[in-house]
C-alpha cells in the first residue's frame, strides 16, 4: 500500500452497543462485577466494521447502570523516560478507550503518573484511594481488583496486555526484576509534587522478553477462559483470581514462565551471580605508545564473551611504559596484573613512522631498551605476561631484531609466558595494521580494524586463564565432518579427501585434530544410523579422525539437544564448557534455545569456512599447554572407560573397590606449583568458594602459614594426576577445588573425611568447610552433606558421625606429611 494513503471508513458499519454488550455478557460471568478491561478496537472492527465512540460509551454506561465497575488502563510510559504527568492532561498511551471513558462526566483518574486507570463505576472509590506509590502492591488498584473478585476483560486485545500478570512477578519477586523509583515532577491534582513511584522493572543487567501470552494460553486450554465473538474480533474474560492460582503454579517450578526465553534469562541470572562472587580479574595493556583502540577493542570482546568475571584494566598513561615496567614502585606493580599484555610494532617501540624514518643503530638502541623492560617484568612479574612480537606495520624491512626476539621468547617460556605471533595474525586477517591517520594523530600502534582481530585473540587467552575455556567439543558427522548423508551416500558415496569439497572437509578434521592434541576432548552428537556411521570412522580411507579421537558419542535418531546434555554429563562437564558444531542451522538453533550455555558457533554450511570459523573462536584459545592439558583428550577416554565399568558394576561400593582409587595428600612444591595454581584458577566445579589463587597467590599463603595441600588422584584406568587443591588454616578449608575429571570415584567424600579426621585426632578440633554456593558448585554440598557436615551461614561444620561414616574404599596417602 502507498504511503501515507488514507481511506474513507465512514461506509463500513459501526459496531452498535447492542452488539458490543451481548459480547461482553457472554463473556463475562453475570456475578463478576469488576473488570480490568484492554482493548484492541482496530481487532475487533477489523477491515468490515469500524469502531463507534458513542456505542463504546454507551455500553460503558449501561454496564455501569447494571453495579458494575470498569477500569481502563491509562499508562503513560513516557513519565519513565522524566517526562512530566498531569492527572487532567496527559493523554492514556495505551489505547483511545481509556481517553474516551475519561470524556465521561462520572469518570475518574487513579492518581498514578505512570500506571493511572480510568474508572467508572460504584466500586470507583476503591480504586481510587489504593496504593499509587507502588504500582503492583498488595494495595494497588490491580491487587484490589483481584480481591473484589474481578476480571480481566480482553476486547479484542491479546493476552500480551494482561498487566495484572506484574501483580504476580512482583507478588513472587521473581529474579529477572528489581525495584526501582522514578522521580519525576507529577501534578495528581494539588500542584507538581515528587510522587517517588516505586515500579518492579526488569532487570537491565540481563536479557528478557516477556510472554505474558503464555498465561494467557495456559488459562484457555485449562479451561478458565469464556470467550465471545464480537465484529471481526474476540471478546474474552478471565478471572484474576483464576489467572494469578495457575501462573503461581506454574512459577513454582518456573520462575520464568512468562518469559519467552527463561533459559536464556536464568543463565543470564546465574552468570551475574557469578561475576560478583568472584574475583576482579586485573588486566594491564601497554605499549611504548597509545593503546587506547586496542584497550577499547579488549574491553568490548571481553564484555560480549566473558559474561561470568569482572574485568578491571590497568589506567595506564601515556609516556610511563618503562617507567611502569622498570621502577619498584611504579603503580603497575601495586596493580598486579593477572595478565599483563604488551602490544608494540617496531614503528612504537621505535617512535618512528617507518624503517625510513630510523637509521639502524637508533633502532638497535632503542629496541635493545625495550626487551629489556618488557624481559625484565616478564621475570619480575608474578603472574602470566603475553607479548605480541614486535613486526614493521608498514612495511618489511631489514632491521628484524631477530636475536632479541628469539631471548625474548626463550625468557616467557621459562616465566609461563607467552610470544604471539604477530605475522602469523596479521597474515590470516589480511588487515591494515597501520592507519595512518590514527598513527599521526593520536599515536596508536594499530589500526582500528587490526585492534579488533588482536582483542579476539586477546579475549580466547583471558577466557583460558579465567577456566572459561572449552573442554569438549560435540560435532556432527553428515555435512560437518564429511559431505554427504552417511545412510544414503554410503562409504564410498561421502565427499572426503581428494577433490572439493571433500578436501575443505578433510582439512577441518585436521584442524579437530590439532584440537584434540591439545587436550581439548571431542565427541559426536549425529542423527544417524550408528553401525552404518561407526564403520566410516574406521573404514574410510580418508578419514583423519578415527573412533579412538573421540571421547564418547551420540549416535542415533534422538534430539541432539538431549545428546549435549547426556555428553556432558557423562563427562563431568558443565555445560559452559561444552561447544556445539553442526552444519544444520535448525539443530544450531535448537541447541541455543534450549541449552543457551553451550557455546554454538555460527558454523554455517560451507565447508570451505570450517576451518576459518572455528580458528577464530576464542573459547578454544590456550593461555599455554601443560603437560595436563595434553594428557587431558586421554583422560577423557579413561573417564568414559571408568563409565563404562560403573555401568556393569554391581554396586558403586564394589565398583570403586574394583576401580582401585587412590589420593594421595601432599603440600606444595615448586614440582607441583604450576598445576595447582592452574586448578585453582580454572575450575569451576567443585570449588567450594570460586577464590581464584594464583601460584603466586598460593606460594604467599604458605608464607603467611596456610597448608596449600596438592591432591594426587589415580585408578586401575588413570595413572596418578594432581586433581585438586586444598587450603587449610588451622581447622578451616579456606577452599577446595577438585578435577571434574575425580568425580564419582568417591574422592567427594573421601578427602573430606580424611582432612576432617586427622584434623581431630590431632588437635580435637573439627573441621570447617568455606562455602560459597554458586549454580555450578552443587556437587560440593552433595559431598557435605553425605558426610553430614552441618551448614552455618558460609561456612560446614564437620560433626561426630563425619569421622567415622562408611565411605567409597578410597586408598589414603600422604596424610601423615600435612598433620605431622
């Protein structure tokens, strides 16, 4: 249709006021004699009818005559926004209807700036002096509504308008709001006042979109809403009392019932939760110039991808960077980064434009000054330093420094740093590193659009040192790992290897395995024919990956969303850890909906950028590999093995006597540093307070007199492996962090018991767990709770029965070392 056409609806006949009552009277009960009414009078005159004023009014008055009180909502969302309200002035914003009762001599206002109604009617009084302070109270005009026994009454309108349903979220202060005051100047009919209007908003700090058509549904197919036909529309009415019973039962085992994503929002909740019990992790970005675009790239990844930590970055100013890395009390070093990351090209370190710019024993110089700062706070520094190798950003030349970059390396190896290589990332971006512009004129050493490819990068590292990294991958088998549909191609049908596109496939299953050599695990979740997809895997002459590359798998005709869930479980694995790929842009999205934790990249179907795609997500980027982390893919075969036996295991008592567990306690040590800072830092878990402690951080608590207790675990499957971490100070576990990777072997329990016993027989003392719960770290309590440690606020209190309950025949050693 034209823009802006307009048409002559005075041929269409009105709706009467004999129609629009018989509707209503169908609808409505004859007892009910107050009703919360929302309107959609274009809906019910639709494209034949048109809607008529005095009919409206008319009905109105005529249901007024018969005892009843009507109420139309007059909301003025703008007030919310600090635009003033005048009771008298101030249109409705939500519908004609409102404005055209108000018109009516016998009408009335409530005296809310922001949530008014229009009432006509005996019971007006009421409504008129409820609560105005507090929009959905237990006194306000909707609460009273529902004491009255009265009802909603849907002309036309759809269920999404049931503002009632806001009595109930705040009724059951459900997560996904908060209370907020809105202050400004409203006239209710004595002058311009500060009426400071308490409304239950949504939260800004998550995601919500509200489905108050859900209740809507629900109350119909319960059988609680009447509904009449009335132009081309619908007439329906509802009880309140009726709607509130049904959305409390449903939110009782629900909280977002009316939300159209609750997954998404609870996993928003959880992660908000998350971010504020732990740690600020502290970030210094510097360069011998302006860092600015890349502080500002780092900041809004990070934002977008690391949802669950709070991120503090150092401020640092232009001109200090040696000063910042050279003096002892330079305020970098009362900062003390968790990482610490240096971005220079030889033109910044230099300060120059270019190699033209430079003669050859200037540069030497002043790059000879720079690896001595930067390979000084490398040694110096007590936590991670990444360093960008330094590159001419606008051209090659021959002054490399070569030699000091080759030291350079060799020191952040010996210090757990890292060297990034800075040609290989500027040769996959194909980006200008330099602008020119931005160099002249605010002396950055990137251009903006190359900051954004190094912020990624940067991101896929602080998300490893923060344990946010992915531990399992779940892929796909048709059109993901090979091209073709397994049950209808066959083996010799499949395109892999050879030709395009069976090559681009081939290369991805290269990359996967690359992926796996890292300790990355990998598993399949495929709607399949098991026996028909299983023989590819081991028969395929171009298959890189075989049966053994892959931890577990979910082979059959089931939904993969169910799949993911069972892969992790199986693997001990929440679900955040976990990355989804799939060619299928339906499972894509299944998978995002309905487990919105699961990292689901936007894989697409064209094989070619497989590989691009998944090399850049920065979930699956490594702070640096321990030789745990490389052992890691095989222990996961091993868990799936110990899975397997429990299975067929008579009892789970009998199965880890089978199983042959071992944990041996040990204190810290420089051979065994490094992983428990690694554990400490990365799991999630079993973690009983998400304090994040460094190696740094754990060598200063032996210093101060803390027990920093290593737990070595092993199995008839798995040979020993540092998987947990305690600290102890005195009676008290200031927190403990196991290995999912130690789960359902007993260990829980057992080293529980064990701490707590010879605690006791030591000192007499029992023993106290700190304890901070999160939406991850249940299965801390399950163990606590088994050993019937009893809960005081933060911290469990271990009792008599915790010493001497029967517990998993777990082999205790080292216990004599820590309470000698």
């Amino acid at each position: 249709m034209p823009s802006g056409t307009t048409y002559d609806v005075s041929d269409r006949p009105p709706l009467s006021t004999a129609e629009i009552l018989a509707a209503i009277k169908q609808a409505a009960p004859p007892d009910c004699d107050v009703f919360e009414v929302h309107s959609s009078l274009s809906l019910l005159s639709g494209l034949s009818r048109r809607p008529h004023r005095w009919a409206f009014l008319r009905a109105v008055r005529s249901l007024v005559r018969e005892g009843k009180t009507l109420l139309f909502p007059a909301f003025t969302f703008s007030y919310a926004g600090g635009k003033a309200f005048h009771l008298q002035h101030s249109p409705s914003e939500t519908g004609v209807l409102a404005d055209w009762v108000l018109s009516l001599p016998e009408a009335r206002r409530t005296p809310s700036p922001m949530f008014s109604f229009v009432v006509i009617g005996p019971k007006s009084p009421l409504f008129l002096q409820a609560d105005h302070r507090d929009a959905w109270s237990a006194e306000s005009v909707l609460s009273r509504v529902e004491k009255l026994g009265g009802g909603a009454l849907m002309l036309g309108a759809g269920w999404d308008y049931l503002s009632f349903l806001h009595v109930v979220e705040q009724r059951l202060m459900v997560p996904y709001r908060e209370f907020k005051v809105f202050h400004a100047k409203a006239d209710l009919g004595q002058g311009p006042v500060d009426p400071a209007m308490q409304v239950y908003v949504r939260r800004r700090d998550i995601r919500t979109e509200l489905d108050f058509a859900a209740a809507g549904r629900a109350a119909e197919e319960a059988g609680l809403v009447k509904t009449a036909l009335l132009g081309e529309g619908e007439v329906k009415f509802v009880s309140l009392r009726h709607i509130a019973r049904l959305c409390q039962e449903r939110m009782g085992t629900n909280p977002f019932f009316l939300l159209k994503n609750g997954q998404q929002t609870a996993m928003d909740i959880a992660q908000v939760t998350q971010r504020t019990q732990q740690p600020v992790f502290r970030i210094a970005l510097l360069s011998a110039e302006n860092p600015d675009y890349l502080i500002e790239a780092l900041k809004k990844q990070i934002a977008a991808t690391i949802p669950t930590r709070s991120i503090a970055f150092y401020p640092s100013q232009y001109g200090n960077f040696y000063s910042d890395l050279t003096l002892d009390d330079s305020p970098l070093r009362t900062f003390n980064p968790h990482l610490t990351i240096i971005a220079d090209t030889f033109e910044s370190l230099s300060g120059c434009s270019g190699q033209y710019a430079i003669d050859e024993e200037t540069f030497h110089l002043r790059l000879n000054r720079w690896h001595a700062a930067v390979a000084g706070w490398a040694e110096a520094s007590e936590n991670q330093v990444a360093v960008f190798r330094p590159m001419w950003a606008t051209a090659s030349g021959t002054f490399s420094g070569e030699e000091n970059s080759a030291r350079l390396a060799t020191i952040l190896a010996q210090n757990e740093g890292i060297f990034i290589d800075t040609p290989s990332l500027a040769a996959q971006s194909a980006i200008p590193l330099r602008d020119p512009r931005s160099w002249y004129l605010a002396r950055t050493p990137w251009s903006p659009q190359f900051a954004k490819v190094l912020a990624e990068y940067l991101t896929g590292i602080v998300l490893d040192r923060c344990g946010l990294s992915v531990r399992l991958i779940v892929v796909d088998l048709d059109n993901t790992l090979w091209g073709g549909v397994a049950t209808d191609d066959g083996l010799e049908g499949l395109a892999l290897g050879g030709d395009f596109p069976g090559n681009a496939f081939r290369d991805f299953q290269l990359l996967l395995k690359s992926l796996v050599q890292r300790g990355i695990g990998l598993a399949i979740a495929s709607k399949n024919d098991r026996h028909v997809a299983l023989d590819i895997l081991d028969r395929h002459p171009e298959m890189v990956l075989r049966r053994e590359d892959f931890a577990d798998e979910e082979i059959h005709w089931e939904a993969k969303t169910d799949s993911v869930v069972r892969l992790a479980k199986r693997m001990h694995l929440s679900l955040s850890s976990v990355m989804f790929l799939d060619d299928n842009p339906v499972e894509r999205e299944a998978v995002r909906r309905n487990l919105p934790e699961v990292v689901v990249p936007e894989l697409g179907n064209d094989p070619v950028r497989y590989c691009e795609i998944v090399s850049r997500i920065p979930q699956l980027a490594s702070a640096g590999l321990t030789s745990s982390d490389r052992q890691r893919g095989n222990a996961f075969r091993q868990l799936k093995a110990v899975e397997d036996a429990r299975r067929v295991a008579v009892d789970s008592q009998a199965f880890i006597s089978d199983l042959a567990v071992t944990l041996r306690f040990a204190l810290l040590n420089d051979g065994n540093l490094s992983r428990a800072g690694q554990l400490m830092t990365k799991t999630n878990q079993f973690n009983t307070t998400l304090k994040r402690y460094s190696a740094a951080d754990l060598k200063a608590l032996v210093q101060q007199g803390h027990q920093v207790i290593v737990l070595e675990i092993a199995d008839k499957f798995n040979p020993p492996e540092i998987m947990g971490v305690a600290v102890l100070q005195q009676a008290v576990l200031d927190t403990v962090v196991l290995s999912c990777r130690a789960f359902g072997k007993g260990v829980e329990t057992a080293l529980f018991q064990a701490l707590a016993a010879a605690l006791f027989r030591q000192s007499g003392l029992y023993l106290r767990v700190c304890f901070t719960p999160t939406d991850k770290n249940h299965v801390v309590i399950s163990a606590l709770e088994a050993l019937h440690f009893t809960p005081h606020n933060d911290i469990w209190l271990a009792g008599t029965k915790s010493l001497s309950l029967p517990v998993s025949p777990v082999k205790i050693t080292g216990l004599e070392e820590i309470f000698q």
